[in-house]
C-alpha cells in the first residue's frame, strides 16, 4: 500500500494506493507549528484501519511543514520506501522556466498527471491558497503559467479591509445581480473567479495554441468548475495520481 502525502498550504490530502487504485483519501488542515511527533499521531490515526503501509511519497510547499515531515518519517517509517519530491527527484518533466528549482514541486506533479491523462498541450487549474494555472506542453514539459490570489485569500482580504462587508458561503446567487450585499459578495467571488480563469486560459490558448484539456483540481475546483466555460474536466485527485506516478518511477 502507497500512501501518497500532498502537503499544500492551507490543506494537507492524504491518498492510499492499492497499486492503480486510489481506494482512501483524507483532507487535513496545514499547520506550520504541527510536530513530528503530532503528526505520527494523526497519521497513525488515520491508517489504523488500512492495511500496512509499504511505501510513502509527498510533495510539500510549505518548508517548515517538510522539515518536520522528514523528522517524523525517518522516526515513524525507517523502514519502508520513502520519495520526496524535489529538486534533484525523477519525474521526467523537463521544467522549462528561467529557474526551475523555484517551481513548485505540486505544479509539476500535476503536469505528470494532466499529461498522462489528457496529452498535451494542457492547462491544469489547481483552485487551492493560491490559483495556479500550469501549462503543459505536448511532449509533457512543464512551459510556466500563471498565479493568482486564491478565492478564499480575497474573500479573507476584502472582509478585513472594508468595514460593511463579510465573509460569505460560497453558493451560487440568485443571480449575477446581487440584491443584497450577500448575493452581490457571492457573484462577485464565484463569477468574478470562473470568468478570471476563463480570460487567463483564453489568452494562454491564444500564445500554445488549442489545447487538449482545462483540468480543475484543488479543494475549492468544484464552487468554480460549474460556473466557467473553459474548464473541461474535473480530477479532484489529479496530484495524488501524480504522486503515485512520482513514486513508481523512483522507488528502489
């Protein structure tokens, strides 16, 4: 059994593997103050009932989050197969960017999957802290993209700043004209997002050229996914898969 980690920075997803099939998943908060030793605890916990693990595999973009991770599995889990990726990790995506060490190694476990599902060239919208737009090339290189305030980060941001206004549920309003300050936060979040990602994928198809598939992943893809005229599809465990695949091409 492979236990595939996706440390991100609000939430942290857990994927047990049974070979090809993903048969358990788990979300948890991210927290930089957690221990290695609170997080064998919690991880203990939520493998109790599944057979042993034989095999672990994470990415992680949060530093101090990783450094305790490496802590607890050398303490925890000596003993079994372990691959982190990283720079200097296998995974055979050439990374065409002016510094590739800085990509995020989440962008190019997605660019793994994407293109291993869909071909190339793709566009992988991850909907997590931040809103990631990763472009894939046809022979699977991973070309740049584009970053933007996460959904829940603005929401967060224009409560605080503006005195009248709050945080809201994420629902689809009556209609794109709000009768209240409510539903006009609502359409402003939910629409003003699928149309920002719809622009984004326009003008990157208008520079690659048509593109074989705009993939939604990340915990907040299914509010967006409905509203956007671009998206195509839907693979919540889109960087688990990747990982999964990280992990086959390393381990010894």
């Amino acid at each position: 059994m492979l236990l595939a980690i996706d440390v991100g920075n609000t939430n942290t997803v857990l994927g047990m593997y049974d070979g090809d099939d993903l048969v358990s998943s788990w979300r948890i908060k991210t927290d930089a103050r957690t221990t290695a030793d609170e997080m064998a605890l919690t991880y203990r916990g939520l493998l109790a009932d599944q057979d042993p693990v034989t095999g672990i595999v994470l990415c992680s973009t949060v530093p101090a989050v990783l450094r305790e991770m490496r802590v607890m599995l050398d303490r925890y889990f000596a003993d079994i197969n372990i691959v982190i990726v990283e720079p200097g990790t296998k995974t055979g995506v050439p990374v065409l960017t002016d510094n590739p060490k800085e990509v995020g190694a989440d962008r190019i476990v997605n660019t793994i999957a994407a293109h291993h599902l869909f071909g190339g060239p793709c566009i992988v919208v991850d909907f997590g802290t931040s809103t990631n737009l990763d472009v894939v090339s046809a022979k699977g290189e991973f070309l740049g993209g584009a970053l933007a305030p996460g959904i829940e980060i603005s929401i967060d941001a224009l409560a605080q700043r503006a005195a009248q206004l709050r945080k809201v549920e994420l629902v689809r309003p009556r209609s794109a004209i709000g009768k209240n300050t409510v539903e006009a936060l609502q359409s402003g979040a939910l629409y003003g997002f699928a149309g920002q990602v719809d622009g984004l994928v326009d003008r990157i198809t208008a520079e690659l050229g048509e593109v074989t598939a705009v993939v939604a992943t990340g915990g907040l893809a299914p509010i967006v996914v409905p509203e956007s005229r671009r998206i195509t599809h839907h693979e919540p465990d889109l960087t688990l898969l990747g990982l999964r695949m990280v992990f086959d091409r390393n381990a010894s």
